[in-house]
C-alpha cells in the first residue's frame, strides 16, 4: 500500500516536473513570437506554432523535430488516460476522459480508483438513451457544448463519446448509453453531439467502431455480418460523424469483425475508415482491447490504451504496451519502416492541431446554471409518455391532497457506482426530491419504499398500505446500473423488472387504481402483465441530475411529455430479432448476425410481429393532426431530390411538440429491403389551436441501399412510398414519389 501511495506522489511530482518545464518551454516559444523591442531578432518561432499555417505543414514541421523515442510516446498511453509531455518541443501531456454523459471522475494514473481529487465534479447529463429520445437535434448538439466546455475547464483534450453502436439486442447492459436502433437516428444525434463537443477545443470521440452491439463476450465475440448489414444499420453513424461532423477520434471495439480485432482490422480501419471515409483523425483502441503488436501496427491503430498483462486485470506497464517497446524493437530490426509510425504520430497530432493545442484555447467552464438548465431542459423532453388511460396525467395538484411515491428508484442516485459512464455530479435530483419540491406544502407525500435491491421484508404491504391511503400513487420502478442492470460489462438476463418489481406494481395498482408507473432505464422492458391494469406509464430513461424536476414537471404537467421511443418495446423477449433466431450471445464465440437488416422495427414490420411500443412511439397531453403532404421534386442538383411538406396541427389545449417522423418504402427494390426505413424527422413545438408547415428535405442517399455488387450505394429509378407519421406504427400521411433516375455512390 506504502509503494502504491509512494508511486501515486511520485507520478503526480513527475507530472507537475513536466507541466513546469512545458509551460516555461511554451512561454519561451510564445515569447519568441513577440521579440522585444530592443533586441534583433533571433530564431525565427518553429513553423508548427504558427497558427496561420495550414494543419498538415504544422504537423509535419512538428514531426520532422521528433525523435523517434518522443515519436513513439505519442502513440500509447503513460497512465490510464494520458500520453506524456515532450518538453523541449511544446507538447503537453494529453488528457483523456469519458465519457457520453458527463466528464467522469479522475482515477488514478495506474488503475480504475478514484483519484481522490476535489476539483473533479460535473455537469450530470441524462444517458444518450434519454437524449436520443428527445428527437431534438438542437438539444444534442447543446449537449455536446455542455460536455466540450466541462472538458475544456477540467483540461482535458479528448472526450470518449458519443455511442453510436446500435441497440441490436435490447438485453445489451449498455443500451442506455446508446441512441437506439435505428441508424439514421444514431447518425444525427451523433453529428450534432460531436459539433458541440469539438466547437470547445476538444475531440470527440464516436465509439466503438463497429458493433459492441452486446456486453457478453465482447472481448473475444467474433461478429459474422453480410456486408450489406455492415454498411446500412453499423456504419451509417460513424460515416456522418466523420463527413458531416469531421470527428477527431473513433475508437475502436473490443469485438472482433471477421476474425480481427476491430480496433486494428484491416477491412475495418485501413480500408473503411482511412480508406473509404477519409477519416483523418487518430484510432484509439477501447482499454484493454490491443492484444498483439504486429496486428495492430499494420492494422491501423493509432493510440493504444489501457492494455493489461495478458490473462489478468492488471495493466502492463507502459513501456510493455504493444506500441511501446516491441515496436520500437521492430523498427530498429527492420520489421516496420518508420514511416508506419509517422503515420500514426500524425494522425495524433493533427487531432492535436485540429483541437488547438498549440494554440489559445477556449478556456470552458463547469457546473454552470446554465449547464445544469441544458440537462434539465434534455431531461424534460426525453420522458416518453407510454400510456394515460382517462388522462390520469397530468396531476391537477388543486384537486388531490396526497400522493404515495413508492419504490427504491424514488431516492435512488444514478450518477456514480456506474463504469466509464460515471459522473461525481454536485447534486442529483432524484424522482421524490423532485416531487416534494413541486409539490409544495400542499400535498401530503408518503414515501415507502416498496422493494430493496438489497432485499427488505414487508416492504410491499407497507407500500400498498401507503397506496390505498393517497389520492394517487406513484410506483418509480426500473433498473439501477448495477450488474445486469443497465451497467457495461454486463448483460441484463430478461427483461422483466427485478426485485418484484412486477409484483409490486400489480398490488398497488390493485390498492389505487389511479396509480402512475415511472421508469428509470434503459430500453427496453417487457411490462407484461402489469401494464394491462397501469392507467397510466412514464418511460424517464436515466435523467441526469435535474431528472427529479423533470419527472415532477411531467407529472404535474408544467412540461408536456414530447419524448419517443428510440427502440421498440417487444410484448416478450423472444419477439426481438436477435432472441427470435437464436443469435444471442453467440456459437462458439461467433455472432452471425442472422437478422441481417431486420434490426429493431425493420424486423417487427418484416415479421408483422404486434410489438408492446413501437419505435417512434410516445404520447402528449395534447392531440396533433396531420395534413397536406405534398411532395416537392427539388430544382437544384446539388438540393435536395425532394421535400416532403406537410402541416402539423395541435388540436388540443395544451401547448406541445410532436415528432413527425419520415420513412421510405421502394415499391419494387432490385434487392430486398426493410419495409420502412427512417429518413427524416423534426420536432415543433406548437401552441394549442396553432398549425405549422414541416419540410423534410431527402437527398438522393435517402433512397439508397447498398449493393454489395457494386460496391456502392444504390438509389434505383422507380416508385418509392413516402410515409409521414408519429410512431414507426401510426403513419398518418403517405404519398408516392417516382426517382427519375438510378445513380451509384460509391
Ligand atoms: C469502455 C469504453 C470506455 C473505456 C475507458 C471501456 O471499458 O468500453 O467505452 O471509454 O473503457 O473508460
């Protein structure tokens, strides 16, 4: 213990040694810029801290300095989440950090601990689940903002999210750090996510690259796909953060893809991602997911972290790390040319420039009030309403005098005890502190547990007890993030709530038949058979900090629920595609993804399978009509090939925001295709009585597939549906569009 806590001083001494000499080095270098008056002018500054020369000279006037030990420190980790400084040249020590919902806590510089630090608190954001529920792209690229700016005033340089891996299974423990199952939607939310992280001077970093679609064996899972499947439900995420966002980073995934480890597969990273996609930025491994050196120096990988001895979950010393040493060892024996290594210090540094390292930075800030409105602002918009039998919702708190809440969620934390999504937040708002606060003195609130994780006895009689005594009762159910319950590494085991959860809610709904059921998890839950007798239900994901003030607000209906479901919600298990064909967890460590495109909806539509929620499902305390589609063919080659434009209405008396959501059917497509793929949506907020136009342009890559064949994407002439709607399941408005012409993109 002595020699750790003597290590840990020592690294902190060294760093700060290094910090020292690298701020005197900058100094000196900036002073350079500005000689003083007197003096002639000496050396002229280096070409690579001249901000006005393009990034590439930059990069390669810095790397032509290198030698080729400083070379190699840039390409693996020194700690858990550094690389180190090179003094003599300006180059800082490189912070990492996760991750998708928050700046996570500092560990210490050799493993998982807490670092102990004062200085390390955080904006709390709800889990992408919840942000990719709003179906607000305004939101998720204020999101991102917030996570850039806590980046930036924390110092760090990279930020490991956003998630772009699809839910495949909803048993997957980290579904709710996912946007969901469809494609399109994970591409824009990750798009705008990432343009708010990197406006802060700081990379994002769009992981795991590709499929992580489950906990179980991810590792050593090997994943079977056709190719098409690669290309149209895996890759269409990464492949916008990097056009259409110029992401910085990927990471890679610990799976394998066709036998490689997919953070230095060749098919994957070489020719895809460097390849194909133009990507310019680095390739970091996931912790712990290099493996060999020879794999993963030709195999594109730029940035090694957190490797363990081989067989134990200790971390290998730096030195050992497959780009570390052995490397070096192989280029001095002539293994690799060291131009293998250029590449990959280049790719480290153009990140570098591309963020501003070099250079003035934007300084951030951190648990700002207005950070923390953005997170209860995400909050408010994610929660999904499922069902409000006789408008049960919201609570006229002027016509009931008290409420039951029940259940451990109620007072539940969420923020920490997670893994990398972890967040040591300045407050959490749980769902009890936030109805209390709402409510006032008015009401008279009891709270009874109900359930324990860690097991209680009469806690359910004392709950129902609680229940027939309240005007309402409100049941806050769900998952916690412990294992097998929403937590990386794990995969839950069903779908069912745990802890009698089921039970619970079928009794107090028994003792109060005006009983609300809130859900804190991630998607989704089999809610068989309690959900035929609950008036009424509340998907709340996992909210963040200010999640409490927003369930509270929902509730009582100061914010009208204008969130949907991001995957569909099957009536059991076995009704989900990976479950129905037997694919999950794998066959002697192979996935085949059997369900080829039949991802999420694609499967319950091809299967004309009945499911619990469709994707795309959420109600309102309002009602909003659709009319008028017209499809408008666009006049520019460079435009759109055509817009659709329709009117949305709210027909009720409350204000609200809807969803439109666009999908695309090809009436007869040269190879099959889903019977419904979503293109387009917007969300507006609308005034009761008030109607808008919504445009929802479509470009030519909305009518593609990929055609294996031909390499490329294919957009056939031909009849194509288009279909406007609220859900996946309730089109309200369709028309026919004819494509004039066949075009290939490879
Ligand atoms: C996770 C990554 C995370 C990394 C560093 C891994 O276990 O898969 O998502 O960024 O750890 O904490």
């Amino acid at each position: 213990m002595k020699s750790i806590v003597h290590i840990l001083r020592r690294s902190h001494f060294i760093m700060a040694l290094v910090l020292l000499g690298l701020g005197t080095v900058l100094g000196t270098l900036r002073a350079q810029n500005q000689p003083p008056k007197d003096q002639p002018i000496q050396e002229p500054p280096p070409l690579y801290l001249d901000t006005n020369q393009p990034i590439d000279k930059r990069v390669e006037d810095l790397l032509g300095r290198m030698t080729l030990e400083e070379k190699l420190s840039q390409i693996h980790g020194n700690s858990m989440f550094t690389t180190p400084a090179i003094p003599r040249l300006g180059v800082p020590v490189r912070w990492l950090t996760d991750g998708p919902q928050g700046v996570r806590e500092d560990v210490g510089p050799f493993d998982w601990r807490t670092a102990g630090h004062t200085d390390d608190y955080a904006t709390y954001m709800p889990a992408l689940c919840s942000l990719a529920s709003t179906w607000n792209l305004d939101l998720a690229t204020a999101f991102g903002n917030v996570l850039g700016q806590e980046s930036r005033k924390r110092g760090k340089d990279i930020i490991l999210g956003p998630i772009a891996d699809i839910t495949r299974t909803p048993l997957c423990g980290r579904v709710y750090e996912y946007f969901g199952e469809d494609p399109f939607l994970n591409a824009r939310m990750s798009v705008n996510y990432i343009r708010g992280v990197q406006t802060n001077d700081v990379a994002a970093c769009i992981k795991h690259f590709a499929g992580n679609n489950q906990e179980l064996g991810r590792s050593t899972v090997n994943m079977d796909m056709d190719e098409r499947t690669l290309r149209e439900i895996y890759l269409p995420p990464f492949e916008a953060a990097i056009k259409e966002a110029g992401v910085w980073t990927v990471m890679g995934a610990y799976t394998k893809f066709r036998g490689e480890h997919c953070a230095y597969s060749d098919y994957l990273i070489n020719k895809i991602l460097k390849g194909e996609l133009g990507f310019q930025g680095l390739v970091m491994s996931d912790w712990g997911g290099t493996y060999t050196t020879r794999e993963a120096v030709l195999g594109g990988l730029d940035l090694e972290m957190g490797t363990l001895i081989p067989g134990t979950e200790k971390e290998l010393p730096y030195d050992e790390y497959y780009l570390a040493n052995p490397f070096l060892e192989g280029i001095r024996k002539g293994d690799y040319p060291v131009s293998l290594l250029d590449d990959k210090v280049r790719c480290n540094l153009r990140v570098m420039f591309g963020t501003h390292v070099f250079d003035q930075r934007k300084p951030g800030s951190i648990n700002t009030p207005t950070n923390q409105a953005t997170a209860l602002r995400v909050a408010e918009e994610s929660i999904v309403l499922l069902k409000n039998q006789d408008n049960l919702l919201p609570l006229n708190a002027s016509q009931i005098q008290s409420l039951a809440v029940i259940g451990e969620n109620a007072t539940r934390h969420h923020a920490t005890g997670l893994f990398g999504a972890g967040v040591k937040t300045m407050h959490e708002i749980t769902p009890l502190d936030g109805i209390v606060q709402r409510a006032g003195t008015n009401l008279n609130i009891t709270y009874s547990a109900g359930y324990r994780s860690r097991g209680g006895s009469n806690l359910i009689e004392r709950a129902v007890a609680a229940a027939k005594q309240a005007d309402v009762a409100i049941v806050v159910a769900g998952f916690n993030h412990s294992r097998n319950l929403d937590d990386e590494g794990w995969d839950r085991t069903n779908l069912h709530l745990p802890f009698g959860q089921g039970e619970l809610i079928r009794q107090v709904i028994k003792a109060n038949p005006r009983t609300v059921v809130v859900l804190i998890s991630g998607p989704a839950i089999e809610m068989d058979p309690w959900l035929g007798k609950a008036p009424a239900v509340l998907q709340a994901g996992y909210p963040g900090m200010e999640g409490g003030t927003a369930i509270a607000r929902v509730l009582f209906g100061d914010v009208n629920p204008s969130g949907k479901l991001t995957c569909t919600y099957p009536k059991q298990l076995m009704d989900s595609p990976a479950h129905a064909l037997d694919t999950y967890p794998g066959t002697n460590g192979t996935l085949f993804y059997k369900e080829g495109l039949l991802v999420g909806y694609r499967w319950y539509d091809a299967k004309d399978i009945e499911p619990e929620f469709p994707f795309g499902f959420g109600l309102s305390y309002t009602t909003f009509e659709y009319s008028n589609l017209k499809l408008v063919p666009g006049q520019d080659t460079n435009g759109p090939v055509v817009t659709a434009e329709f009117e949305i209405a709210n027909t009720g008396a409350r204000a609200g925001a809807e969803v439109a959501e666009l999908y695309i059917h090809q009436d007869h497509p040269s190879l099959p295709r889903p019977l419904k793929e979503l293109k387009g949506f917007k969300k507006i907020s609308l005034k009761p009585g008030e109607k808008k136009t919504v445009s929802i342009p479509l470009d030519q890559r909305a009518f593609a597939f990929y055609d294996p064949a031909k390499s490329g994407w294919v957009s056939e002439t031909g009849d194509f549906k288009i279909l406007v709607g609220s859900s996946s399941r309730d089109i309200r408005l369709q028309d026919s569009f004819r494509l004039a012409q066949t075009t290939i993109e490879k």
